[in-house]
C-alpha cells in the first residue's frame, strides 16, 4: 500500500493575533473562507481586483492541499447599499438593473483575471431573513436596541470590542467619522437596521419598513453558508475597521462564541504610479479599463510581484514586464502537458502565500525548462496553471497578442537575433542563449529547436503572427 502524502504545513498571517500562525481547519473535509465581494454600484478599480486575486490564490492552494471537494469558498455580492441607491438614482434606471448590470460585469472582469468562481456568491437582498433573526437575536441578548425605526448595535455590551483593530472604542471615536443622531446611546453604536426613504429597497420588520446595514450583511450571510464559526475570512485592509470589527460583534454577541472565525486575512492599499489612487488625482483605474489594454494574467501577475500584505504599486512598467515573463513561461512550456506543482513552489505558497518567493522558484524552474529539461517545463506549468492560476491561454494565441501600440517588428532583426542565439547555443555558451530567448519571447516570437542529425548541431526556426 502506497504511503499517503502529508499534507504541506500551511502558515497565515492572523490579523487578529498579528502573528503568523499554524493553519488547522476546523473540518479536513470541509475548510471554509469566506471573502467580502464588490459592491456593485460601479466596476471594481484595480485595488478591488487585488483581493479577488489574492484570495482566489489561496483558494487554489487550499483545493491543491485539501481537495477540490473540500474546501468551501463564499464570496458575497452587496446589492444594497447608500451607494447603489445614489448611482442608480444618478443614471435614472432602476436598482435592479444596475446591479445586475454591475455583477455582469465584475465577474466578466474577475474572469479575465482568472479568478475562480467561488463556491458560493450569495446576494445580500435573498438573505433579509437570516438578517432579521440575528437582529432578533442581538436585541433578546441585551447586544442591540430599537429607536426611532432604527436598530443600533450596543458597542458597549461587548467587554472586548476592538480587538481586531486593536483600538479602544475612546480612540476609535476620536478618529472615525460617526454619525451623531440623537436615537444613538453610544457614538460608536453602529446601525443594524434603517428606515428606508422613498423609492430606496424596502422590507418589512419588527421595527418597521427598512432595509439592512451593511455589516449585518456579511454576519448573517456567512452563518447561513459556513455555519457559526469557520477558518478564514479575508478582504481589504481597508475593511479592518469598522466592517470586519462589527461583524465579529455582531456574529459573536449572537451565537455566544469567542471567535467569528479563526484567521482574519487582510491585503494592503494599493498605490498608482506611488501616489494614493483617486479620482481627483486623475489616476483611478478600473480593471475593466486595464483588461482592454492588457492580457488579464499580465495583470494577475503583476499584482502577485508583492506579497499580499504589503502596499502594492501599480504601474506600467510592472505589468510590462509581468507580460514579458509570462511570455517566456508559454514559449517554454507550449510542447509539455502540466505534471504536478513542484513542493518548492507549493512550500512558498504555504508560508502565508507568498508569491514572489514562489515566482522566484518558477524562474528557476523556466531556467531548466529552457536548456530542455521536459520535467522541469511540466512542473513549471502544473504551478503555473494549478497554483497561480496563469498559463490557461492558447500558447499561439498567446504569442499573437499585440498591445494597442506595439508598432510592427523587423523580421530581420529577429533572425538577426535568433542566429545570435543559435551561435551561443552552439558553442554551449547557455547564458547568453537563454538571454537571447527571453529577448526574443518578449518580442511574442515563438521558438522551435531541432538537432540537425548529420552535423549534431541545433537550428532553429521562429515564428510571429501579426
């Protein structure tokens, strides 16, 4: 009988904890995360992309560790919100329409990411009930209170409310923006039912017609889908405070339990060009806009050069040159089926997903796939596709893709280049060989070596579709 395989040691950075931790799921057979999703009054900016990406990567890995069956992803979509309402009203069409119009395209966008589809997207508007029994829950256990149409979460009912920022409810009301309204107890206390005004969502309720807040959402959505405490939950950094904070309030005051969930994950700022993203800057891009302008994993990759806790800066020539690596990453691996991932590239991954290490492991493995090591360009490409999500295009079609403003190239001085090439290759002197080669696949110029069977010596022929 053939030995099973251990499974890879798993560290995640604990925001709650702020430590790297030993990931033990609750369930081997069923590892559970959930991730907030958009809210979809607008297309998701680049910095909305990055989480989807970073915890589609994680999500990959946990498949590759526990198996596609068991691991049970749930990433939601907010349908209602003061945002949607506004933009809705802006564009004179209904809520409906903009929502649906808004997810269609987030997830065309997530696609062209190659981000998996999680197991489980529900809608905020189908889980009003779920909304209601917690709010319930929350006013029967002392945690919440009804006024003027409105139910208020009691932040003093909970002895260690901020643990998760790690900041005292005095200084988080000296530093956030909170409402004042006359019906609150505390400043801090956070709405968990509204009033809705004319022509905004509307629902029936033991405190009158009205529509959620936003934190419930996310506690009563994942309870349905992941149960009352469950392994991981991620997003933004910049949901920390107050998102997070309230829906491990809210989910722990009702159910009685010390923990929400086990790992809190949570992914830096993203900067353009090294300055603050806005629209006032000039400098807001859409992931829609840069999918137009680049291959999807060109951009997938770009934003996996940094590890996922730390600020990421987006910028032209960084994708340019993830274009060019993964132009050298299908010119090796186009004539291999994938094996498997190789353990050096799953180890980086397993220390708290960290992607430029487990690059730096897939150069290594392109150096070796690129002097005609076959098992090399297999286990690049297993990584590649199963790990890091890139990879999953024709490799032709690949080659053919032109940017808007890639002007047309000199053939003779690719074959120029490629009898360079062919010399250094001859003469044994690889360094330079693979320079060439990665020059060239930059160029969207496809190789293809053979061994001349008289003479022993290699040629080559290339190939670039307009």
């Amino acid at each position: 009988m053939t030995a099973r395989a251990e499974k890879p040691a798993i560290k995640l950075y604990n925001t709650l904890s702020r430590k790297k931790e030993d990931f033990q799921p609750i369930d081997e057979t069923n590892v559970r995360m959930y991730v907030c999703g958009p809210t979809v009054y607008d297309t998701a900016h680049i910095g909305n992309a990055r989480p989807a990406v970073v915890f589609d990567t994680l999500f990959r890995l946990l498949r590759h560790v526990y198996g596609e069956q068991g691991v049970t992803y749930v990433r939601n979509i907010t349908d209602v919100d003061d945002k949607i309402n506004i933009r809705a009203a802006e564009r004179g069409i209904s809520i409906r329409e903009l929502t649906e119009e808004t997810t269609a395209i987030y997830h065309a966008d997530m696609d062209a990411l190659g981000v998996l589809r999680p197991n489980v997207e529900p809608r905020a508007t189908e889980h009003i009930d779920e909304m209601l029994a917690m709010i319930g829950t929350l006013i029967e256990k002392g945690h919440a209170y009804a006024a003027e149409g409105h139910v208020l979460f009691a932040v003093d009912s909970m002895a260690d409310y901020g643990q998760l920022s790690g900041r005292s409810v005095d200084d988080m009301i000296a530093g956030a923006r909170v409402e004042v309204a006359p019906y609150k107890r505390n400043p801090m206390d956070f709405v968990l039912w509204k009033p809705s005004k004319e022509n905004e969502p509307s629902w029936e309720s033991p405190w009158g017609a009205g529509r959620p807040g936003w934190h419930i959402e996310c506690s009563a959505m994942s309870e349905k889908h992941l149960g009352k405490v469950f392994d991981i939950h991620g997003g933004g950094i910049d949901l920390t405070f107050p998102h997070h904070e309230n829906e491990i309030a809210q989910s722990r005051c009702a159910h009685g339990n010390d923990a929400m969930a086990n790992i809190w994950m949570h992914n830096g700022f993203v900067q353009v060009e090294g300055e603050k993203m806005s629209k006032s800057l000039g400098n807001f891009i859409t992931a829609h806009e840069l999918i137009e302008q680049w291959p999807g994993e060109a951009i997938r990759l770009a934003l996996m050069t940094t590890h996922y806790t730390k600020p990421f800066n987006w910028t032209q020539d960084g994708v340019r040159e993830a274009k060019k690596i993964l132009d050298q990453w299908y010119a090796v691996t186009a004539e291999v089926e994938a094996s498997v991932p190789s353990p050096e590239v799953v180890a980086a991954l397993a220390d708290d997903l960290n992607t430029p290490k487990a690059i730096a492991e897939l150069h290594g493995l392109r150096g070796k796939a690129s002097q005609g090591d076959q098992e090399a360009a297999a286990s690049l490409k297993a990584g590649l596709q199963q790990l890091l999500g890139l990879l999953h295009q024709d490799p032709q079609d690949w080659a053919n893709w032109r940017s808007a403003d890639q002007g047309d190239v000199d053939a003779a001085a690719i074959q120029a280049l490629v009898d360079e090439r062919l010399d250094a290759r001859n003469n044994k002197d690889f360094a330079k060989s693979d320079e060439l080669r990665d020059k060239l696949a930059a160029m969207g110029v496809a190789l293809k070596d053979s061994k001349n069977k008289e003479t022993g010596a290699f040629e080559t022929s290339w190939s670039l579709e307009s």
